[in-house]
C-alpha cells in the first residue's frame, strides 16, 4: 500500500512539473528574444601588469586598448597578469589568444593551409552551422 501511494505521488508530481513547463514555455514563447550581453573574454599570462601598462607594451595590445575595453590586473596567485577584453566576438579572442602567445614565447604560431578533407553528405550540411559557432568563439 505505501508503494503505491509513493508510485502515485510521483506520477502526480511528474504531471505537474510537465503542466508547469508547458505553461511556462507558452509564456516565453511571445516574448521577443533577450539580447546576447556582452562578455569580458581573459586570458592569463607569465608578465607582470607593469609591462602590460607602459609604452613597452606590444602593439597588438595597444590595438585592442584602443578598439576594445581592456582590463589588466595581476593574476590570482601571483602567476604573472590577466588580461580582459569585453567581446562577443571570435575573430578578436583570436587576437587575445595570439596576444598570449606572443608574450609567453615571443612569436605566434600559425596553421596554414590545414584540408578539411572529404565530408559526408551530412558533414556538408552542417558546416555553415559549424563555421559560424567558430567564427564567435567558445561560449
């Protein structure tokens, strides 16, 4: 007899959660959608803030401090700084990225010409998907 009360009250809770979901992706559903804010992208490097701030500082971390809302702080734990870019953009965590490698090893290594080899049918299909969640960077 407990059994089935437990068997019960899970069922009747189940239908519940599905009728309140339901409901709530009816509401949603007419409201236009929110828009994406935009995120700070950081990195952490083996330089200290001072070398990051002065008129030593490379140029493609001028470029940014002049395109883009920079933030440079030093690291937790003392491991070196961290800089912060606000972006959504892919093309300029690229930037920030090669901005690390410059500074960690003093050059930024590219991949040229890399074949995306044969694709599937369904390959082919999802490749302008692909591309683009690419193009903005990791989430």
């Amino acid at each position: 007899m407990r059994r089935t009360k437990g068997l019960i009250g899970a069922v009747v809770a189940g239908v519940a959660l599905g009728a309140g979901a339901a409901a709530a992706t009816r509401a949603l559903a007419g409201r236009p959608p929110r828009p994406r804010p935009s995120g700070w992208y950081a990195v952490t490097v083996t330089t200290a803030p001072a070398a990051l701030t002065g008129a030593e500082r490379p140029d493609l971390l001028a470029w940014l401090a002049e395109h883009h809302e920079v933030r440079i702080t030093p690291a937790p734990g003392g491991r070196g700084s961290q800089i912060a870019v606000r972006t959504d953009d892919g093309e300029i965590r690229e930037r920030v990225r090669a901005l690390k490698q410059l500074l960690e090893t003093g050059e930024v290594l590219r991949v040229d010409g890399q074949p995306e080899g044969h694709r599937t049918p369904l390959g082919q299909v999802g490749l302008p998907t692909m591309r683009q969640l690419m193009r903005r960077g990791a989430r």
